[in-house]
C-alpha cells in the first residue's frame, strides 16, 4: 500500500476532464449536452446557441472540456466479492502514456508484460456466442498464462470484458502457486460509463474505495472484480462508450516500444496484439488507425459484426483474380474501380443500415492495403487449442511485414519463442533443419534464455550451431552475474564482496526513498545501485568463501592474481586493474561449461544445472562441487523453501557422482581410481577425494571402489588380505619382512609385462597400462607428476604413468622391501597404537605406583619419561597442523578445531600443562594429581577415534556417538524428577538440618543410587531399628550432629519412594531404552555409511604421518627439519593423494569419463521413458494427434460434400438448359430453373 506522503504527486500530473461548455444535445429539447451532462452543471453555454445553430453543432473534448487534477485513485477494494485489492486511475485521455506504464509497473508492481493482447469489440449487451467464450477461457487466457501477459478489455461486467475477467479468475485460483499465476487483466473503461463512480472519488486517494457491485447476472456497466488494474479515461462525457479509445491505442503503440524483461532487459520490443471479437461499423477506424502503426490484428473469424466483415473482405477479395490486378496504372492514386465496386459491395452486406458508407468503403479499402497485419483465426472450427501457436504466428506475420531487408527473416519468430517459453514451437518452426542459423543470430536469445532460466533454449541452441566458446566471454560471463536477482542469498555475498573491494557501503535505493514522479523511478531502478559493477574478483571471493579450503581460488588467472598469495595484495591489485580498461574482459572463458554450471548452482536453478553438468568434463568432480556449493548455501539460506531445494538439488548432484563413478568403476578399476586422485585444472586443483569430503559426500565415500582405493593406500605395497598377526610378528622381528611371510605386490613383474611390448596401441593391449595397476603403491614416485607431453621420442615403457626420466633411481631390494613395510599406513597405525597403549600403561603406572611429592623429593625418572613423551605428542599435533598443506596459519588453525578429535586431544594437552604445573608447587600438589588423573580418562577417551579404522568397532562408534544425545535428553527428564523427589524426600525426613553437604548428598546423590538398589531402608522407615544417634537439639544440629528423624509424616516417605521407584525404574528407564532402540535402527542402516566416510580422515592421517610413532617420532621429525630447512628437500607428502596428468594421458582419462558420463545418461533415459508417467505423456500426444487428423478429416468432408452439391447443381442446371433448348422458344420452360439454394439445402451445418 502506498503511503499518503508517497502518493502526493499524482494528482499533480495526472489530470481529469470535465465538460465546461454546454452544446445542446437536439434529442433533450435543451436539457442535455451533447457531453450526456445536464445544462445546469455547466459553466457557459456555447455561441451556436444563441447566433446560430450552424456555428457549434458538435460537441469536441479537446474544445468543451478542461483539465483539474484527478480525484479518483487508489485501491479499490469490492465489497462483499472478493479480498484482493485492484489498482485504479481516473485520467484524460491526453495523459502521456509513458508516466501511465511506469505508474502501473513502477508503483502499482504489475509485473512487465511478455505480450499484450487487447481484446476489441464485444462490449455492451451483445450476446457473446458459446465458441467465443471457449477461445477466451481454454485459448486467450491459458497462452497468456504460459506468456506472462496483459490481456486489455474494457474491464466493465459486460460482453467480452466479463467473459475475460472469469477466465482470468477460473484459471488464478487453478493455478497452484505464484509463477503460474502470470495473466494481468488490465481494464481501460471510459469515467462517465462507470456504474457507481461516485463511490471511487477522493480528492487524497482512496486506500481502499469500496466500491459495491451489484449481485446479477445480467450485464452491467460496473467494474469487473477480476481485473487486477482500471484506467478510467475520462474525455468530459457521460453515458458515451468510445472516449478510451484514443488513449487506449496510444498507450499500446507505447507498449509495443518497450523491451521485455524488468526494466526493459529483455533482448526484443513487448510485443502487441489486437484481437477483434464481434464489433461495430464504428470501430473500422479504430483497426485503420492502428494498421497505420502497424499494429498486429487477430480477427475472430464467425463472432459477427465488424470481425465478419474483414475475414470475408480478406478472405474471398484475396482469392479473386480481379483484386490482385487492382490498378497498375494508377501507382498510387489509389485501388482499382473494380476493387472498390467489390468492397462496396460487402460493405452493403454487411452493414446494411449504415448512412456513411462511402466513410466506410475508404477505411475498408485502407485496411485491405495493409492486410500483412491481420490474421484471420476460425476458431469455431480451429478450436481453442495450441491458441499460443496462433498468437505467435499472428505476431511473427506482422513482423515480418516490419523487418528489415538486412535482418533475418526468423529472428523475430525465435525471439518470440524464447520470450514465451515455448520450446515445442522453436523446435517444429524454427530448428527443423529448414534454416542454417548463423552465430550472431542465437546470441542474444542465448543472453535472454539464460538469464532467465530456459534451460530448454539454451539445449537447442547449443545443438543448433552456437559455439559456447566463442559465445561466454570473461565479460559476458560477468553481465550473467549482475542479472542475478536481487532478493537471492548470492546477491547478497556478492554486494557484500563488493563493498569491500570498493571499501565504501554500498547505498541501494529502497522503497522509502522514493522519487517525486514513476519516470524517474524507472530511471533510477534501471542505472542505479551497486549490481552493475560485479566483477570476476567479486565471484571468485564468494567462491573461496563456499569452497574454502578444498580449491584455489577462481578466476585468478583471468585477472592475473594466480601468483599471489595474501588477500589484501590481490584485493588491492584488483582494484587497480579494474580502474583499468579490463582487456581480460575480451577473452574466451577458459572452462564455459564449468563456469555456467558454477553461475547456475549458484543460483539455485536446477534443470539448467544439470544440463551444464551434462556438457561439462570431469562429470564426477563437477557433481561434487555443485554438491559441495549448494550445501554451503543452504547454511547461509535464511528462507525454509530454498534451504529444502539446495538441499534436495545437492541430494541430486552427490547421487549422481556416486552412479557415474559407478559405471567407471564397473568400467575399469585402476582408471577410476585415478579419476579419484587426479589434480583438476578446472576445479583449482583439487580432486574428487578432497571435494566429496569437503562437500560431506557420505554416500560417494560409501561407494565400493572409493573403499577399495582407501583400502589400498591403507595397506601400501601389501596385499590387502594380510593377517594382522603377520604385521604384529613382523613388527616386532622387523627382518621377517623379507621372507615370504607377508606377501607384496610385484611391482618389477608388472613393469617386465609392459617393456615385453613395443607397441603400446596395438590391438589387444590394455591401455591402462599407462595408469597401471600399482599407480597406488605407497612410494614418492606415487606424487611425482605424470608428463607424457614429450613422448614424441620412441615410446617407453611407463609405470604408474611416469616415465622412466621422471622415475627416481631403482634401490636396491633391501631398502625398498624395507620402504614398502615401513612406509605402509597400516604400519604407522599399528606401532601408534601400540605405542599408546604403552603411553597409557606409563600414565597409569606413574599416577598409581610412582607419583613423588613436589621438587626436590621428585618427580620420578618414570615421570620424566612420560613428560617427553607428551612433549613428542605435542610436537606431532603441531606438525600436522602447521606444517602439512598449503593452507595460510590462520586456515590451518580453523580447519584444525572443527575435528572433534583434535579438540580431544588440544584438551588432554592443556589438561596435562596445567596438572605438570601444578605438581611441581606443595600448595597444589593435590589439585595437581586431581587434574592428572582427569587428563588420564581424556587420553585413555582417545583410544576410540584410534579404534574406527576397524570394520565392526568403527559403525558401532557412530551409533555411540548418536546415543550419547540420547543421554541428555534422558538426564534432562532424570534430573527433574529425582530433585522433585529429593527435596519432598528430604523435608518429610528431616524438620531441621542447615548442613549443606548432607542435603545435597540426600537430595541428589541418594535419590540417584535408589535407581540401582541402593535403598537404606532402616534410615527412611521408622518401623526399622536405626543405630545411628541422633539428636533433636537445634544447637547440637547446627554443630554437626545428626538430626532425629521426623515420625508423624513417614508413612508419606514410604509412598512417596514407591512412586519414585517406579517411574524411574520402569517408565524413564524404559523410555531410555526405547529411545536407544530407535537410534539403533535409525543409524544402524546409515552406520556403515558414516564409517566409511570418517575412515578417510584417519587414513589421511596416517599416510602424512612419519612411520616411527610417539616418542621415537622425535627423530622422524628432526629428519624432516634436516631435509626442508637445511637440506630444501621438498615434501612429496604435501598434497594428500594427488596425481597431476598433462598431455594424452589427461585427455584419454577424460574421453573415458566422458564416455561412462553418456552411458549413464543413455540408461537413465531409457528408465525414465519406461515409466508411468512418460507412457501417459507419450499417449496423450498420440491421442491429441488423433483428434487432430479426425478433425482435419471431418473438414474434408464438408469440402466434399459442397463439391458434391456444386456437381449437382451444375448437372441440373446443364440438364434445364438441355430441356428449354428442345422445347423452343415459343413454349414455357418444363420447369423453374434451379436455383443454387435449392443445390445447399444444409449448407449452415457445415459452416
């Protein structure tokens, strides 16, 4: 709703018009003007009347009438028929149609129309036939729906207007949410026609009008309730219909100059059709008129009147070889006598009465000048279906009478498509293979499908000759994001990066500043606000902000800042190179596909999404990514509704990773494996084993083959079958490891099988060979980078993808069977948890048997050992946190607290530091072991995390975990219970007793150990022998002593006991259990799921860690010092489980996946057509062409049958000719003649 302060301006430019000069209308004898007003309401009389009649004998607006500020405006609100407001304006028919457009979509929020069809004639009383009404409803109104249109009538609850106004109605309430609901029913009605008028004038506004509509059916001149929006032309008259007329045809052709889209963003003009129903003679001057602007028409061929009239003009005169041949001598002196004896002719037909009709014959034989424009549509006999395609059809007549000779005949039409939705309609008119379609052509309805959102077009474009790489520059790609909507969560991340790379708050005009008149608020929507200078940098900021750490930041090599590391630097160099000329806007963007999957996930849109994950590569890591976005979306989403669908669509996306690996997977074993550890070029460098963890993808890391690759990498170069007491033995006798008892991998087997073969591609040989089947083995050749750009020399033989110049120098077997043991993760886990469990063995030891008193009586040597021992520990968690990765201090300290292990053990740190410290002094030497003792429990806590590599322990650590919430909830209805019982218990026992320790012991503590049995009976029944003296002395109690028990009101404690008993027994601990009972098989069935998933984290955990484990790491970690401080060897364990491909190897491993992507899809398809639902679809159209035929058929039937009658009537006259010719002159004719009546008897059925 508008406010008073806010709406002040529209009396001050729109106006009314009211009649200020009498011209006496001759039927009144003196008591009306020609206006319809009586004399006295009148200021002056015109001349006419007093000197001469001849002088002022008609009346003229523009003359009579003057203008006041308009008092009619607001809301209108129908009493007693509906809830929803409508919109209303009384203006002079003179008022700029450009303020009346901007007001309706600038302030009034009518959302810009993608068509305007105004509906002409049938007004007044006029019975509207039943075939009309099914155009109007099933036809006009549903291809509305589906355009997002204005349909324009009179607006008043008569004729065609109310016909419309209950379609609109029947078709907003079957419409089941907002977007469906497009249809705008616009009424323009003349002011002095209007029922009720009165009851809308208010010289401040009405906010609302009650306007009451009287309850019949019968037609009337009221406004319809139906009509989202009146414009009350007022010319100075009352009771004369046609005043609206003039400002109705400028305020279309207005329209007809507008672009499409919000604020005219669209890529074409709106375009506007006139559709004619019925009419009078009257209105042949409208069409002329607006034929002249070249204003499109659709005639309802068969409604009567003026539509009659021009389809058989058009219609019968085209078909006659006399009006083709009008004048050629003439030029342009106008059409021949023949066409005008023709024209006059139908003229006379049709519009018997009429007393000008020489008026008539000129604008008729004008309009037929001008028939490219007009569409005749039978629609008794067409029917109301595929009225779009009619509308559409009529539109692109037109425009193509309007179009260029330099532009393309179906840009237009394509347009038009695009602008609709209407994919069928391109497909079976456009993309038919009939037309070659040149680049500059589908660009710009590219621009507009994408923009909003018809992913349908952007498919057919791409299949139809649009070439995405030349198509999505860095510029254009930065023109998509600033048309990202301005109420959606990345609008907002965007305005937020924004601000900050301008480090100014950005200032976006909102609906309490508005401006003075609605032409300059579609000014300022349209230029102003921050939006328009969305950059690359502010993208690529919002991506780093959802990706995090799992990927390099975007779009940095576009904006040359891949070489810098802090954010400060690279904010200030993209500031100054966006002051700049932005050369890097020209370019081709590197990955379009991905980079269009990126806008669309951003944006939420699901079915565009998809189909950019279809034409992107690496279809896996795409889908983990999208996956991984949505999901961080979803926690910044304030709105319930959108949360759900990033939610759903990211659901969407991690099935679909998890199935395509699938198909590789079954494809090929070791190239999928790849495919899960190969560094990715368009995702920042990250792999899909990084993604789907950023991304929390639990179902893909459930997957089989991802397991089995963790499994591999777990295990090294061992086989994975081997039994744990094999590692143990060999362990602790480390030279077991060179005998057969634990069985490797033949790694120099595999090789010797690839060098036997020279040719690398001759048939028969496995092209895996270049990921080979050990790519995997745990070795530092594993990280080296796979480069086959340079294997132009005679072809090697390769292992693991590298050649042998990249291959480190072969060791010999002792070193590297030693390697293969030592290096393996599962080695690492298995000395660090038998480390730990010795760790814990010395902890408990010392805090038992071996804790000393404070310096210098101590601490012992044992204690000194288990202080090295944590300080080791503490060197290891630093290790990992600041000196693994590529991660800035400041991201590895966050990623660092999200793992609750790591906080576990950051606690058993501090715990121990703090109970070290205190040890050592006398005075807290107690509260020092007390903290020791609890630090014990954390680290012994710390056993669990260790113990979820297992396959039965680990899904039962999850259900643990999952119960422990349980608890809490329980503890909860626990703890209120016993302290309600407690304190009852307590004052029943007990008249007097201030000591603080025995009441919190009998109201807590008590209570608590009755649910395990643990009842004193003879303490809480008095019929019980108690041998505990007593005293009931307040002195003696306030010193200690033990209060007497209270006798009179014990028989109240035994009850009260009793009920304890049994709720807490049975019904707590029963709710407990069946509370257990459903975490189990809730997560019992997702168990193994979660499991698997975390065993990735630890399995990254100890393939970074050194093989020696606490306290010996001590010596790995001055190892380590040595080789990247002094020696500068760099880590080849920086990257977790990341293997770089160039060359052919990385183009082959993506054809592969390419190859399983379109499988799958090939399989899904097939699903989906077999469906239900898809055999219905198929159905339908069978059964609509089926009509369709019988339809076409029952029209050559009718054809036929005319033939036939034309055939007999032809026979039967030749045959009368016959008969007279032999009978002569002198004698009568045997019979009449026939007549061509007599040959149709029936002729009106089958029109």
């Amino acid at each position: 709703m508008i406010s008073r302060r806010k709406r002040s301006w529209i009396p001050k430019i729109i106006k009314k018009r009211v009649c200020t000069t009498f011209v006496e209308d001759s039927f009144s004898n003196g008591a009306l003007c020609q206006c319809g007003g009586a004399r006295d309401a009148h200021a002056s009389v015109a001349l006419g009347d007093y000197f001469s009649t001849a002088m002022v004998n008609h009346w003229d607006s523009a003359q009579h009438s003057s203008e006041y500020p308009t008092d009619a405006f607001g809301e209108i609100h129908f009493a007693g028929a509906s809830k929803r407001h409508s919109y209303f304006l009384r203006l002079s028919w003179d008022t700029v149609p450009s303020m009346v457009y901007t007001l309706m979509t600038a302030h009034w929020g009518l959302p810009s129309p993608n068509l305007v069809v105004s509906v002409v004639g049938g007004e007044g009383r006029t019975k509207v036939k039943t075939w009309v009404r099914e155009v109007l409803r099933q036809g006009l109104v549903k291809a509305s729906q589906s355009t997002g249109a204005w349909i324009i009538t009179t607006g008043l609850r008569e004729g065609v207007g109310r016909c419309v106004g209950e379609a609109v109605r029947d078709h907003a309430t079957a419409a089941s949410s907002v977007p469906l609901n497009k249809v705008v029913a616009l009424g323009i009605a003349p002011w002095g026609l209007v029922h009720n008028r009165t009851q809308l004038v208010n010289s401040q506004g009405s906010f609302p009008a009650k306007y009451y509509v009287q309850n019949t059916s019968r037609d009337s001149c009221c406004l319809d309730n139906n009509y989202q929006a009146f414009l009350l032309v007022d010319d100075g008259s009352e009771g004369r219909r046609g005043g609206e007329t003039g400002f109705r045809a400028k305020l279309e052709d207005y329209i007809s100059h507008q672009r499409t889209g919000i604020w005219g963003s669209g890529s074409i003009d709106i375009p506007v059709l006139c559709m004619l129903v019925s009419g009078e003679a009257s209105m042949l001057e409208r069409v002329d008129l607006s034929l002249k602007t070249s204003m499109p028409w659709l005639v309802l061929a068969g409604s009567g009147g003026l539509a009659d009239f021009l389809s058989d003009l058009l219609e019968n005169l085209s078909s006659a070889p006399a009006a083709q041949s009008s004048g050629e001598g003439d030029g342009e002196a106008g059409p021949s006598v023949d066409l005008k004896d023709r024209v006059a002719e139908r003229v006379r037909k049709h519009f018997p009465s009429d007393t000008e009709s020489d008026k008539l014959v000129e604008q008729a034989l004008s309009i037929y000048q001008n028939r490219g424009f007009i569409t005749i549509y039978h629609g008794e006999q067409e029917g109301p279906n595929d009225f779009d395609t009619v509308l559409l059809k009529a539109l692109v007549g037109a425009s193509k009478q309007r179009t260029s000779v330099d532009a393309s005949p179906y840009n237009e039409e394509l347009k038009l498509a695009v602008t609709w939705n209407r994919v069928d309609i391109a497909k079976s008119e456009l993309f038919n293979g009939d037309i070659q379609w040149r680049y500059d052509d589908l660009e710009d309805s590219m621009t507009d499908a994408l923009i909003n959102d018809k992913p349908q077009f952007v498919r057919l474009f791409t299949e139809n000759g649009l070439n995405i790489l030349d198509y999505l520059t860095y510029g254009r790609l930065e023109s998509l994001y600033r048309s990202v909507a301005d109420g959606t969560m990345l609008y907002q991340l965007l305005q937020r990066r924004l601000v900050e790379r301008l480090g100014t708050v950005a200032t976006v005009p909102t609906s309490s500043n508005m401006p003075d008149s609605p032409s300059k608020v579609a000014a300022e929507n349209m230029h102003s606000g921050p939006v328009t200078d969305i950059t690359l940098f502010e993208v690529a900021g919002v991506l780093e902000l959802l990706m995090g750490d799992v990927c390099q930041p975007f779009y940095y090599d576009a904006l040359g800042l891949e070489q810098i590391s802090s954010k400060r630097r690279a904010l200030r160099r993209a500031s100054k190179l966006l002051r700049g000329d932005c050369l890097y806007r020209r370019e081709r963007c590197l990955f379009p596909w991905a980079s269009l999957f990126i806008w669309a996930v951003l944006q939420n849109r699901s079915e565009m999404a998809t189909f950019f994950w279809e034409m992107a590569g690496e279809s896996v890591l795409s889908a983990l990514s999208g996956c991984k976005i949505l999901r961080e979306l979803s926690k910044l989403e304030v709105e319930t509704e959108t949360k759900l669908s990033m939610k759903e669509l990211a659901q969407r996306f991690e099935t679909v990773a998890h199935d395509v690996f699938s198909s590789c997977y079954q494809s090929n074993e070791n190239r999928s494996f790849t495919l899960l550890i190969r560094k990715s070029p368009v995702w920042g460098g990250t792999t899909c084993l990084q993604m789907g963890m950023g991304a929390d993808a639990r179902l893909f890391f459930s997957h089989d083959g991802v397991q089995s690759l963790l499994s591999q990498i777990w295990w090294g170069d061992m086989e994975r079958n081997t039994e744990v007491w094999k590692l143990l033995l060999t362990f602790f006798c480390p030279v077991l490891c060179y005998t057969n008892l634990i069985s490797f991998r033949k790694q120099e087997d595999h090789h010797q099988e690839e060098e036997g073969k020279p040719n690398e591609d001759a048939p028969g040989r496995d092209s895996d060979s270049l990921y080979g089947a050990t790519i995997f083995s745990f070795s530092d050749i594993k990280h080296i980078e796979a480069d086959t750009q340079g294997l132009n020399t005679p072809r090697t033989a390769t292992i693991r993808g590298i050649p042998h110049s990249r291959r480190p120098p072969k060791r010999p077997f002792v070193v590297s069977r030693w390697r293969q043991f030592w290096f393996a993760p599962v080695t690492a886990f298995l000395g660090n948890v038998l480390m730990y469990f010795l760790f814990l063995l010395l902890f408990a030891y010392v805090l038992l048997v071996d804790f000393k008193r404070p310096p210098p009586k101590g601490p012992a040597i044992t204690e000194y050992v288990l202080y090295f021992w944590v300080f080791t520990i503490v060197c290891e968690e630093i290790r990992e946190t600041f000196f693994l990765g590529t991660m800035n201090w400041r991201q590895r300290i966050r990623v660092y607290i999200q793992d609750v292990w790591n906080k576990c053990d950051l606690i058993a740190i501090i715990l121990f530091v703090i109970g070290l410290i205190c040890r050592m002094f006398e005075w807290s030497y107690g509260f020092g072991r007390e903290i020791l003792c609890v630090d014990y429990m954390v680290f012994t806590l710390r056993l669990i995390h260790i113990f979820a590599i297992h396959k039965q322990l680990g899904p039962k650590i999850i259900i643990v975990g999952k119960m422990m919430k349980d608890v809490f909830f329980f503890l909860f209805f626990l703890g209120v219970w016993q302290m309600a019982y407690g304190v009852a218990n307590q004052a029943l026992l007990y008249s007097y007793d201030p000591n603080l320790d025995r009441i919190f012991r009998r109201v807590f503590y008590r209570p608590y150990l009755h649910i395990f049995g643990q009842i004193p009976v003879e303490e809480m029944d008095v019929g019980k022998q108690w041998d505990m003296e007593c005293t009931d002395n307040i002195t003696l109690i306030d010193s200690g002593e033990e209060p007497c028990r209270v006798l009179y009101s014990n028989w109240l404690v035994v009850i009260l006991l009793v009920v304890y008993l049994l709720v807490t027994n049975i019904l707590l601990i029963n709710l407990l259990i069946a509370m257990f009972s459903h975490t189990f098989s809730e997560v019992q069935a997702n168990s193994d799921i979660y499991w698997k998933f975390q065993r990735y984290n630890l399995i990254v955990q100890y393939h970074s860690r050194p093989s020696l484990a606490p306290p010996f790491i001590i010596l790995s970690h001055i190892n380590l010092f040595i080789k990247r401080t002094i020696r500068k060897v760099p880590s080849v364990k920086i990257h977790h489980f990341v293997l770089k491909l160039k060359g052919k190897a990385a183009n082959r491993l993506m054809t592969w996946e390419t190859i399983q992507k379109e499988d799958f899809l090939t399989a899904q398809n097939k699903i989906q057509k077999s469906s239900d639902s898809e055999r219905l679809k198929r159905m339908s159209v069978k059964v609509d062409g089926m009509v369709k035929h019988l339809t076409e058929s029952r029209d050559f039937d009718h054809r036929l049958r005319a033939l036939e009658s034309e055939m007999e009537y032809c026979s039967n006259a030749l045959s009368w000719i016959v008969d007279t010719l032999a009978q002569g002159s002198t004698f009568k004719p045997p019979r009449p003649p026939p007549t061509l009546r007599d040959a149709f008897p029936s002729s009106s059925n089958y029109s």
